[in-house]
C-alpha cells in the first residue's frame, strides 16, 4: 500500500455525480444502470468461476477531461450469486499478477469483474437479463475535500474518496500506483426484474448490490497495463 498524494486536493477537483434515472430503457445506452453492455471486440461478457455470466450493475464513458481515464468505458460486473467483499492480496509490495483473475481466497477467482474498455463502440445483442435498465445521467461539479482530504460521499466519478475507514491505495502487478476513479455509496441497491433469484445478503429480495453493501472505491492502473486493472476497495 502506498501514500496518497493530497497536494492541491483542497482546491477542488473536476468530477461528476452519478444520478440513475426513473425510466426504463428500450434501447442500448452508454450510461445505464443494466442495459446493453459496450465491450470492446474480443471483450466477452465476463463470467464468475461458478459458470454464471456475471451481472452488468452499471456502465458509464469517463468524461474526457477526468484524467488519466477521461474517453475510457467503465463497466462493473458482479456475480449475483456470490456476494463478498474484496480482500487484496499482495506480493513484494504490489498486488499480485493479473489480480482481476488471480485466486481470491476463499474462492479461485474474483466474483466481480471492473473493465476500462478503450474501443467500446457497439453494445452487446442482450441486455442485462436481472438488473432493470435504467438511465444514468453524468451532472459535472467541483469536489472539494475537506480538512482531511475526503471528498463528497455519492454516486461520482472523478473527485476525491470519501473513505469511510481512512484512504488505501495500492500499486498495480505493473508497478505503477493505482489512481482512484469512481465511489459506489454504502448500500447503493439495483433494482432487478420480477423473478429473479434473491442475491444472497441483499437487503432487499427485489434488489441487488454490490460487495456486500459496502461502499465501494475503484482505483484503477494509470498505465492501462489491462482493461482489467481496476481494484475495488471496500469499506463501511
């Protein structure tokens, strides 16, 4: 784990809030809750290790001036049958080789998968199948940290972590350090369709979420070393 750099932080930094709106989407989108997933040409849809495709919760494009990520396709899939949070596991300082498929104790591989797609133009034949498609709406604003650093505690991209039990950043298996990226509020749920099976520990038999409820911090590889090189660090 490394140090965060915090100079300059208080003056404010460029980011968006994330708000999902109330109508159901009839068509692809690049910015949806759900939806039609923008992959890149040789990205498959990703699957957890127990064969189940994972479930698309959201995907956005990174605003162009939110560097070093800014014209990149962010999409965050989880399996909805395994719900846990992220444990890092590192080796000589680093996180481990290509630790978006590395074993993830208890389980052989993670049940999450992060992309930064950076040649996403078409979407997927089908929607996300459990989750309800719904749009989602980038408004830009200044995110200005407080006395400790921490930024606003919302659905955003850009901007400072709030960090709800103090910053972790971590050093890519590329060497280079992991910048953060986007903040999933703690207990952020999705909405899913009539019928599906309940994801287990959700709060809710007709939603979904993420890594146990927690919030969620992506810290992502400046390098774009792979379009997997994305961390999701958990906290509450």
């Amino acid at each position: 784990m490394v140090e965060p750099d915090v100079r300059g932080m208080r003056a404010g930094l460029p980011a968006r809030a994330i708000e999902v709106g109330t109508e159901p989407l009839v068509r692809p989108v690049r910015n949806s809750v759900g939806g039609w997933p923008f992959l890149d040409e040789d990205q498959e849809w990703p699957e957890c290790f127990c064969g189940e495709r994972m479930a698309l919760f959201f995907q956005l494009d990174i605003p162009p001036d939110l560097e070093p990520f800014g014209g990149d396709h962010l999409l965050v899939f989880h399996c909805r049958a395994h719900n846990d949070a992220s444990d890092p596991q590192l080796t000589d300082g680093r996180l481990v080789p290509r630790y978006w498929e590395a074993p993830h104790p208890p389980y052989p591989r993670p049940f999450w998968s992060l992309l930064l797609q950076r040649h996403a133009t078409l979407p997927a034949a089908e929607p996300e199948p459990s989750l309800c498609a719904l749009p989602l709406q980038l408004r830009p604003f200044v995110d200005s940290p407080d006395a400790q650093g921490l930024g606003a505690q919302t659905f955003k991209v850009g901007g400072a972590p709030s960090w709800a039990q103090g910053p972790e950043f971590y050093r890519c298996a590329c060497g280079a350090e992991l910048v953060y990226l986007c903040q999933v509020p703690e207990g952020m749920e999705f909405a899913v369709h009539p019928g599906q099976p309940e994801q287990p520990y959700s709060v809710d038999a007709n939603t979904y979420g993420l890594f146990l409820g927690n919030e969620v911090y992506l810290l992502a590889c400046p390098a774009h070393c792979d379009p997997a090189a994305v961390w999701p660090v958990n906290q509450n």
